[in-house]
C-alpha cells in the first residue's frame, strides 16, 4: 500500500510542468455582472482583467463554458483565444430560460463569473 502510494506521489510529480504559484493567472471576469439578462442567439462579449499577467503563463489559451447552478455544463461559448486579449465575443447557444447561470473562463485555472439569465428560448426541459 505504501509502496503504491509512493509510485502514485512520484508519478503525479513527474508528470506535472514545473511552475510556482505566481505563474498562475486567474484574471477576474469584469463582465457578465451579476444579474445581466443574455437572449437566445444574442453576440455576448465575456471580458476580463488581463492586465497583469505572470512572466511565464502555463496556458495562454483561453476558453469559456456555459455553467448552470454551479455545474460546469458540456456548453463551451468560446474557445481557442489567446488568454491576454481581455475579451471573447460569441452568440448565445440555445439553452433552456433560466436564471443562475454563470461563464467560466479557462486558461492557466478555472474563473468563474456572477450569476446570470439567459431567457429567449423555445426549448423547455
Ligand atoms: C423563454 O423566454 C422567452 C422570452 O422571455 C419566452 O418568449 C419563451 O416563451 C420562453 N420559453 C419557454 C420555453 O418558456
């Protein structure tokens, strides 16, 4: 048992790049805001603080998923953008009305924005 855990502990620092804390960039999202109303088929523009990033970044490719009550959902708005624009523009998929939802932006770690609605959908369930 400790043998395997030992291997598992050295496997897990093999395989991952070296890097230290500050490399990390979580930029706060500056927008959607909290309680923003998005339509069904509507050009949203996600942006964030991208003006103080570490020397080195881990991953300077950004993309942005759909999460609902806290779920990150399979829905991804935007992908493959470099990190440090600042902005991604995108149309509304259509997903069901509702509120609580959120955008998550990915790139060196996982930010998440405020809550918002998304209405203007025919779909139900
Ligand atoms: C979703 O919201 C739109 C706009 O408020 C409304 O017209 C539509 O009927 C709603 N869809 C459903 C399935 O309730």
């Amino acid at each position: 048992m400790a043998f395997i855990a030992a291997l598992a502990s050295s496997a897990i620092a093999v395989s991952l790049p070296a890097r230290s804390a500050q490399d990390v960039f979580t930029p706060a999202i500056t927008s959607p805001k909290a309680g923003d109303i998005w339509n069904v088929g509507s050009s949203q523009t996600v942006t964030w603080d991208a003006s103080n990033p570490p020397a080195q970044l881990t991953n300077n490719i950004g993309q942005i998923m759909l999460v609902k009550n806290g779920y990150t959902t399979p829905v991804v708005l935007a992908a493959g953008f470099p990190i440090l624009d600042g902005s991604a523009t995108f149309v509304v998929p259509n997903v069901i009305n509702g509120t609580n939802y959120a955008v998550q932006l990915f790139g060196d770690s996982g930010d998440l924005s405020p809550a918002f609605t998304v209405i203007g959908s025919n779909s139900f369930f």
